[in-house]
C-alpha cells in the first residue's frame, strides 16, 4: 500500500530567542518536523545531533529542520548552546501541535507522553513522509534518503 501525501498542520510556535514561527514560513523548501520527548536526554540527544552533522547535506537537498517538545524556551536555549545545534527547536508547552499531529500517546509502560515522530513536508505544505516510531540513531540518514528519493520522483 502506498502513502497518500495530506496537508501538513498549520502551527505558530516560539523558537529558543521567543520569536514565533508557522508552517507558512517554511513553504518553497521542504521541512524535516520532528517531534521529541525532552531536550538533553539520551534518545533526544542523539537524534539532534544527527540532525546537526548531517545540516549541509539537508540544506543541499532543500530541507530545513525543525524539533518540537514541550520544553519552555529557556531549556531549549541551553540544549542547543549544549550541544551546538544548528536548526530551530520549537516549544509546545500546552501540547497542542504535538497532539495535532499525533504525536502524543502512549510510551514505554502504558504512561502517555511525546512520542518521537517525524514528518517529512514538502515544499507545497504537503507530508510526504511520517516516521512513527523513530529510533534515534541513524534516523537522519533514513530522512536523507527518502528525501533524495522523493526529490527524484
């Protein structure tokens, strides 16, 4: 069965410096629009940096990358200086977005919380691809892939 593209969720969230950003700032490129339980944990970390290493070869490909969790402004600030991450992290504090776009349910022991999702949106606003149940490591080079895949197509 093949994956029927759907239009991406509109969002307005604030970045780590409390600037808002939307879906629509992001049309005529393609958006890498993960989702992520905590920033400076283990799992989070790891897929971030993946992200981070591997900018240069999404920027070739179009794509731009942007996290999502529940974590206020200020944790994302001291996340990104961390561990130098070079692309935008959203805040979601009420969990809206991150229930819009299904990626809050049910974890490890039957407890709710964010599940790790991402969703690859093409340059028209439309999702190409969604990950759901995303393992951190190596998950960036699967995103790339896919996007040099569909980019051909």
């Amino acid at each position: 069965m093949s994956f029927i593209p759907y239009v991406a969720p509109a969002f307005k969230l604030k970045d780590s410096n409390g600037k808002f950003h939307s879906l629509i700032d992001y049309k005529g490129s393609w958006l890498v629009l993960y989702f992520y339980p905590k920033d400076d944990t283990p799992g989070c970390t790891v897929e971030a940096c993946g992200f981070r290493d591997m900018r240069d070869e999404l920027t070739d490909l179009g794509a731009q990358v942007v996290g999502i969790s529940k974590d206020d402004i200020s944790l994302h600030e001291k996340f990104k200086s961390k561990y130098n991450l070079n692309f935008t992290l959203l805040s979601d504090p009420k969990g809206e977005v991150i229930e819009t776009y299904g990626a809050w349910g049910p974890k490890m022991f039957g407890r709710l919380g964010i599940q790790r999702k991402t969703f690859l949106i093409d340059p028209d606003g439309m999702i190409q691809k969604v990950y759901a149940r995303v393992i951190p490591k190596g998950h960036n080079q699967q995103v790339i892939n896919d996007l040099q895949r569909l980019r051909a197509e």
